[in-house]
C-alpha cells in the first residue's frame, strides 16, 4: 500500500457538514457531506454497470455525516438524516478527477512539430492493439496524423473510420470525392487554393473528424495544409485579448446551400467554455455570412478577425505535405484547420474525404490502452 | 416596388467609414465600410454557389466608400483605396439578416400544449412535401412530435430518418432495441423507471435527434414523458439567476462504460451561448459523475442542480404520452429530456431506437418550404 492511498487522519466539521482527509504523505482533501452522499457506490445508490440510480432528489438536503469509520484503505461513513451507509476507497477520493479529465491535447507549431511526428505505416496500423492506440494518440494530442501506403482502392477511408468509429453520413454522402469537376457545388471541387479552414461549420454539430485519402495525385502543386486552431487562438490571446476575447463572445452565421441543401448555423469563432476551456474553432472564409452583430462592435470585431486570419497564415504555424498516393490523413476538425494550395486544373488529383466524430475514437482509444495496461 | 425597398436618402459619413441608408418609409440603417466591401457580391468576391472567395487579408483595413449611385432599387458602391466596384441590392441591405436567422423556438408547458398539437399520421406525411414539412416544423419549434401508424416493422426507425437525415451510427449500434433485457449495459435496458434526461451526454458532440418506433406494448405502465429543457433553464431563470448562473458556468463530467467502449465527456448542464442565446441543457442523472467544480462553490451548485431538477419534475412541464404499437417519437434531444415511468417486468415493451442530427433536419426543412414558396 503506497503511503499516498494511507489516511491519516479524518475530521468531520461545520455541523457535520465537511468532511477533511489528511492522508500519510501530508495530502488534504475537503468533502461536503453532499457530495460524499451523492457518489456513493453502494449497490442502492449504483447500478452494477456504474450509472447512478439515486437522483438528487432522494438526497436531503440537509445530509450530515454522523460516523466515521476507518479500515484499511477505505472509510465507512454513516449519513443522517436518511441513515444510508456508505464505503469509500481512499485512493478513489484522492484521485476521482482523473477519470473525468479528457486527455491533454499538446498545442504545436512546425518549429519543433513535423509530419514525421505523426506518420505512420497502414501496414503496421493495420495490426490493431497498441499499434492503433499509438496511431489514435496522435489524433487526441496533436489534432492530427497521416497514414502511408493505405492501399488506393475506392472506399478505402472509410474502412480506416470503421476501425475506431463510424462515418458521418451527410448530404455530401458518406464519402465524398475531392477533384476539380465542372460546375462544382463547392469550392473544394474546384482547382482554386483553400485557405485554412474548419470544414462544414454550417452543421448542427459541425463534423468531429475529417479524413482524406489520396486515390491519384499526379500533377503540380495541391500541397495541403494544417494548422493546429487551439495553437493560433492562444497566440491571438497572447498578442491581443481584446481580440480573443471579441472572436469569443459574438456568434457570426455560416451557410452552405445548393440544389439540396441548406445549412446554417450560428458559431463563434472562438467556442470557449465558461470556465475558459477551448472547446473550438470554427473558422471558414467561404462559408461565413454577413455579420450581424452590432454595428458599434463591428469595427473591432473585423481587426480581431483579421488578426487571428493573419496568425492563421504565419509560415511557423503552416504544416505543409503533399498527399501521395496512399496517404491518409485524419484531422481533429474542432481544432485542426486544413487547407490547400492551388493546383494545375486537368484531373489527376483525386481524393476521397469522409467524416466521423471524436467520441468513438476517444473511447476506442481508452479502450486499447486499457486492454494494453492489463 | 414596396415603399420599405425604395431608398430615400444615402450619406457616407465618418471619412467615408460608414454609410447610412435611410428608406422611404423612414427606416435607417447604418453600414460600415469594411462590412460593405466584405459583402460584395460581384463575382469576383463571391462564387456563382454563393461561397465567398475573398479571405479578410485582401481587403484593405483603410478601406473607404468614395463614390454611391442609388439606381433603381440597388446601390453601386465605389471603394478606395483598392477602386472595387459593388452592386447592392435595397431590399437585401435592409433584410440580410433574416437569413441568418435561426428558426424560433416555441418554449411549452402542458397548460396549453399536448400531444393533439404534434402528432400526425404516417399515411399523410409519407407523401413527403408540403406534409412532411409541417411535421418536421414540429421539432423545429416545439422540439418533439409524434407519428402514428407507422408500420410495427422492423428498422422502419431509420427509414423514418433517411425522409430527412443520416442516421448517426454509434457503439450502440445503427439502431438499438429498448426492452427488459438480462445483464444490461444500460438502464434504459431494464424496466425501471427512468427520470427525464438527456440521451447519450457523455459523447461529442451528443446526439441531435433521438427517435423511438414501438413495435410493441403490451404491458401496464411504461408511460413516456417528454420536458422542455429549455422552458424549465427559462423557468429556473426566472425564480433564481444564480442557480442558473451556476449551472451555465461550470462543466461536469459525463461517462458511459461498458465492454466494449469509453466514453466521456465535459459538458455544463446548462449551454448558454457568450450572447446569452440556449444552445442546450445536458441532463442525466445517471451519466453524471462526481462533480469536480471548487470546493467553495459546490454547496450553491447542489442547491442549483437540485432546483433544476425540482422544476423537471413538476407536472406542468411532463408531457406523458403512451407509446402504441405504431408510434414513433422523435425529441431534439439538445433541448427536449425524456424519460419514462417503470413497467412491470416480463416483456411485452419493445421499442427501436435510434439517433440523427439537427442540421440535416433543418435543411431538409427549407427545401420544402422555399419549394412550397415557389
């Protein structure tokens, strides 16, 4: 038993309303007596499959903790006025956040991070286990990672999905074909350059993932781009916080709209949770609307926009490769924004993209690395 | 031509930085000039698919109005310095807006709502158009509607879904089966009661759309109830800011765990927008997870949590509904909660479920309507 998961020492106080852990290694932690009641595991209070069948309702308000028993590794409390019982493991109240924690996303610019970092073989992937878990790890940290030698058969990124998840079906279909066509619905469909950007900010929710895989790609320039958004966004916080703080707090209106469809949206730029988190980025210079937002902020919401455009362009933050036959590449597309530069018109560039959602990847991950750890 | 198109008078003022409009019926609008030139929708500025193809940085920060014809019902702007030429058209000047616009939603409480005001027949909406629209503005505004006489086939759940949408696969399969099972992963599984909650908050992003299909019923209880998250955040709003300050400010951890997947998830129980606007309430007492908010700040966030589900529970708010054979639900799940009363055990319920998303919804939606319009 390692000293950290040892108590010391257990004080109740405040009417029996607080409860005080001091552990071995000198460790303090305070607890409500509502919040020990509510987390409860006994089997009453949770079902054998871990979700909790008490809710706060058959909890009273005015719960004290009225005994406190130590024992090995745990205590044993005793709660009033509604005289449930209830068993604790000491390292579970010492350390219960980490299992709530998401994973720690490492922010990058091309100064130290480079496509090495996040290639890999499909041969090699392709194994599963902790081959994938290392591969989808880059996906959680990074925002991004590449595929080589994927074999350049239609459908093929599809079936890299279904090795972590599922397709996001869209009116775009559940692949689509990036090349230059005639009368294209979409500039993706054209020979222009795309500036970097978030794909289909106009959904109610925006795709999570978005992969390529590259069927031909025999002409002259079509490099792609990423650039980690979570990475540009601290830098624009950085230079000016007005600025972030404007891209944050107003919603700007997206649309995509052709002969089938018609998709708007209301984002902004800059999505932060309100305990100041970063949840996304969504930034698209095609698919943005006109602003609406007031007229006396306006100003200053077009030099915050401009600013952070510019951020988005500087060479430090821009990971450029060439997609050869082959390659996959998968992009985080709440953070990561892609792009391309432009090429020759004429054929000889095809891709096939499709979508998926990060919570299957996120889980298939834990899941790998759980079975790896056992 | 309509009074309100027709412009009376236009002045650039503020060294040509803004130009206000002012139309024949005396209604006054105000334009910057970087808005205006951002705006150009000469096809230069913006592909014949409506994308725009100028990115921020080729505009001029200094950009200037030096030249304005009112003709017709449009402008011709001239800028300065980099001598582009715009075209506007009155009436989008004044209304640009409205297609930004999200559709309003009608918050209800079962005072004057009920299930005769969202439920339609199968035959009649599976003519599709103008039908089938109605329908769909039902979850639109009210956030649930309900289907009657749909055929007690198998998998009809996501034929109903593909008249609109994409069917959003996940770990619990394209479609899943709700009935007493043994060994269930999920409560949902068992004939428990379940109290109103959100579907699936421990995924990212959470489902948009929750469906259910009954193929059979023919056990005492197992009533479904269905809430206006948003009436009652409004409701909580109302009789305490704090509490709902309180549950719009700190995210809490959701988690479902099962053999074969992992998924968790940070979300606050109540998502406000930075403009204040409701984007969702995420509420499961079973999916969540001890709460890691300040220790100084839990007490009130209890008293708030707890408040919020008070409100979920008070009879105004359920809509209670029993599932025939036939009837399919659909919930906008990031608004609307349900949930269930318990059912005697021994079979005889059984219901098909499945998930989509909102945007798709939503589109398929305008498209009917503007064909109606035409």
């Amino acid at each position: 038993m390692m000293a950290e998961h040892n108590i010391l020492n257990v004080d109740v106080q405040n009417a029996d309303r607080i409860m005080t852990i001091v552990w071995e290694d000198g460790h303090r932690r305070s607890f409500h007596s509502i919040w020990l009641r509510d987390n409860c595991r006994c089997s009453y209070c949770r079902h054998p499959n871990g979700q909790k069948l008490a809710s706060i309702n058959e909890l009273p308000a005015d719960i004290r903790v009225i005994s406190v028993v130590c024992e090995n590794d745990g205590l044993h409390l005793q709660f009033s006025p509604d005289n449930h019982s209830a068993q604790f493991d000491s390292a579970w109240l010492r350390n219960f956040s980490e299992s709530n924690t998401l994973p720690q996303k490492t922010l990058w610019d091309v100064e130290w991070f480079s496509m090495a970092e996040i290639s890999r073989d499909y041969a090699h992937i392709r194994t599963g286990g902790a081959a994938l878990a290392e591969w989808l790890e880059l996906v959680v940290r990074y925002g991004v990672a590449v595929l080589h030698d994927v074999p350049a058969e239609k459908e093929m990124v599809c079936n890299i999905v279904e090795w972590f998840g599922y397709v996001r079906e869209t009116n775009y279909g559940r692949l689509f074909e990036v090349k230059s066509i005639a009368d294209p619905n979409n500039l993706a469909y054209t020979n222009m350059p795309l500036s970097v950007h978030t794909d289909n900010p106009y959904r109610d929710p925006p795709p999570g993932l978005q992969l390529f895989h590259c069927l031909q790609n025999t002409i002259g320039g079509g490099d792609s781009i990423v650039v980690d958004g979570f990475m540009a966004a601290k830098i624009l916080a950085e230079e000016n916080g007005r600025h972030y703080d404007k891209l944050a707090r107003h919603a700007v209106p997206f649309r995509f709209c052709d002969s089938v469809a018609d998709l708007r949206s209301r984002l902004p730029v800059l999505d932060i949770a309100p305990d100041g988190v970063m949840r996304a980025v969504n930034f698209n210079s095609r698919a943005i609307q006109a602003f609406d937002i007031p007229f006396d902020e306006q100003p200053e919401y077009y030099a915050a926009y401009r600013h952070f455009f510019e951020i988005l362009q500087r060479p430090k933050l821009n990971l450029r490769f060439k997609m050869e036959v082959g390659d996959l590449s998968i992009v985080d597309n709440r953070r990561i924004l892609h792009g391309r530069v432009g090429f020759e018109s004429g054929g000889g560039r095809h891709l096939q993209g499709c979508y998926a959602d990060s919570d299957a990847l996120l889980s298939t991950w834990r899941m790998l690395r759980s079975v790896g750890k056992q």
